[in-house]
C-alpha cells in the first residue's frame, strides 16, 4: 500500500514537472512562441532597414544638389524655369 502510494505521488511529480516544461511560463511552447516573434521582428527589422538606407540615398544626393535636388522642386512645387511652360492634366478628367 504505501508503495503504491509512493508511485503515485512520484508520478504526479513527474507529472507536474513535465507539464511545467511544456506549458509552464518558462516552458518550451512559450519558447517557441517567443523565436517566432523573434523571426518575425527580425524580417521587419530588415524591412526597415532597406527602407532607411534608400531615404539615406535621396537625403545623400539632395545634400549634393543637382539634378535630385532640381527634380524634387520641380515636382513637390510645381517650378519651372523662366523659358518654360508647366501644363497640368488633372489625373481623373470626367467626362460628361
């Protein structure tokens, strides 16, 4: 009797150990769930990374002036030189 009693409580222990591994807060689910969300912020991390070096690339060549710097005026302001003329098309024309 008592030794059944014994292995009864060693296999709860056992048990409760095992399930602390799987679903404690420490346990490998959690860690798993932990390196997905790591991968995840990881790729957007890199996203993010290619974003900022190409806005370094236009803020490089604006700082340079030039053809970038003349381009983006143009666009954003609608300038034009004094030899010029602008035509602007609106870009949904309705017709009737």
């Amino acid at each position: 009797m008592v030794t059944a009693l014994r292995r009864l409580a060693i296999l709860l222990l056992v048990l409760g150990l095992q399930y602390q591994l799987w679903f404690g807060e420490g346990g490998i689910v959690a860690r798993q769930r932990l390196e997905a969300k790591v991968a995840e912020l990881r790729a957007q991390n890199a996203a993010l990374e290619a974003r900022n070096e190409r806005l370094r690339e236009v803020i490089r060549q604006l700082e340079t002036g030039g053809e970038a710097l003349e381009e983006t005026v143009r666009r954003q302001y609608n300038w034009i030189r004094s030899d010029e003329l602008l035509f602007m098309v609106p870009e949904h024309a309705s017709r009737p």
